[in-house]
C-alpha cells in the first residue's frame, strides 16, 4: 500500500508537471563577481575618487571577492512575459599598503610596504524585472529580460589611519581631506541600478537549474536553481 501510495504521487507530481500550469518562479543565483559593481564598489570608495592624486601612495594586495548571490521572483502572466522582482548582493575586501617614495610622505604614512586598513564593500541592488520567453516547452526556457531599480553601495575601512597627516604638499592634503570626509570610517552612496538580460536558460519543469548572460547590475555570467508552483 505504501509504495502505491508513492507511485500514485510520483505520478500526480508528473502530471502537474507536464501540464505545464505554473505561474510563479522562484529561484536563486550566484556568481564569483558583477563587473558593474566591481566598478561601484571603487566609486563609492572615497580611496578612489582622487586616484590620480594618490597614485603611487597606495597599495591594494590580497583582494578578495566573496562573490554576488540573487533572489528572482516572476509571475507568469501569459506564455511569453513574466513580471517580477530581482534583489542580489555582493562583496569584496583589499589590505591596502603604503608605497611611497617621498621622505615628506613616508614620515606621514610610514615606510614601504606598511599595512595601513583593510577595505571593505557591499553592493545591494533591488529592480523590477521583465522577462520576455521566446522557447517555452515542458522542459526547456529561452529568454530574454530588462530590469530597473535601485542599488546601495557601502564601503568601509576597518583601521582609519591613526598617524597625524600634516598638510605638507597637495598628496598629503589630499588623503587628510579623503580620511577627515569619512570619520567614522565608511561611505555610502546610493544609484541607479539596471540589467539586461541579453540571454537566459531554465532546464527542468517543477524543479530546473537555469543560467544568463547579462549586461548592467548583474553578473556577466550567472548560474543557480529555482522551482516553479
């Protein structure tokens, strides 16, 4: 009785599925990096608004990126358009250096290669998606999507530099202006956000993995899993 019952369900989950009457989409993603949020990580970083006047001060080395991971939710209104909602975020950290050259600026910062904070960004975005398929069978999606929102970008530096930073010459000057901007040793920023989905895949019905290729806020390349109910 037991495995009748069993067999009877497996063949019920079968059913619904080849029937192909889900409307909702739920699914979850990462990739190891978002180009576009590589970029706003540094943007929003205050270490990186002056670059050409700290250039050759600073050091970035053991750069870390902890990667980007998403939630999709999408409703199916008709075969082909899905509306729906996207939220991801992403992380990466650097251990920055002095090198400087000038005696001026080694007293002030310390000698070659001094350990002076450790950095550390967050990127969180949240749009509104559309998703247009164009291949919609029981086992296999094409699609193609935009999506518009919003992103938050927040960086931190968890060792503020604790030497006094006279203003002896523009490159000090500079740095004592970025160090005195951010007190309390963070910076955030808020922007935009947007994506292009240029190419998607979902293989499997009730349960499926998918992958795409975007343009924008999203990962270049991303893979996850995802159910539809």
């Amino acid at each position: 009785m037991k495995k009748l019952t069993i067999i009877i369900a497996a063949l019920t989950l079968s059913i619904a599925a080849s029937a192909h009457n889900f409307e909702h989409q739920l699914s979850v993603s990462g990739a190891p990096f978002t180009t576009t949020s590589m970029f706003l990580k540094f943007w929003a970083n205050p270490l990186f608004e002056k670059v050409p006047a700290i250039h050759g001060m600073l050091r970035l080395e053991n750069q870390q990126n902890y990667g980007t991971y998403g939630i999709n939710y999408h409703y199916e209104i008709v075969d082909w358009f899905q509306l729906g909602a996207k939220a991801s975020w992403d992380f990466n950290g650097f251990d920055l250096y002095a090198t400087p050259s000038d005696p001026t600026v080694i007293a002030a910062l310390g000698g070659n290669h001094e350990l002076l904070g450790r950095s550390q960004s967050h990127v969180i975005t949240a749009m509104l998606s559309m998703q247009f398929t164009y291949v919609n069978n029981d086992l296999v999606k094409l699609y193609s999507g935009i999506d518009l929102g919003a992103g938050y970008a927040r960086w931190t530096l968890s060792e503020i530099y604790d030497k006094p930073i006279p203003e002896l010459n523009d490159d000090l000057k500079m740095i004592k202006q970025i160090r005195d901007a951010c007190p309390n040793g963070s910076s955030n920023k808020f922007m935009p956000a947007f994506n292009i989905t240029a190419l998607g895949i979902n293989v499997g019905t009730f349960v499926y993995g998918m992958a795409e290729l975007n343009i924008g806020m999203e990962a270049p390349v991303k893979i996850g899993f995802g159910v539809r109910f």
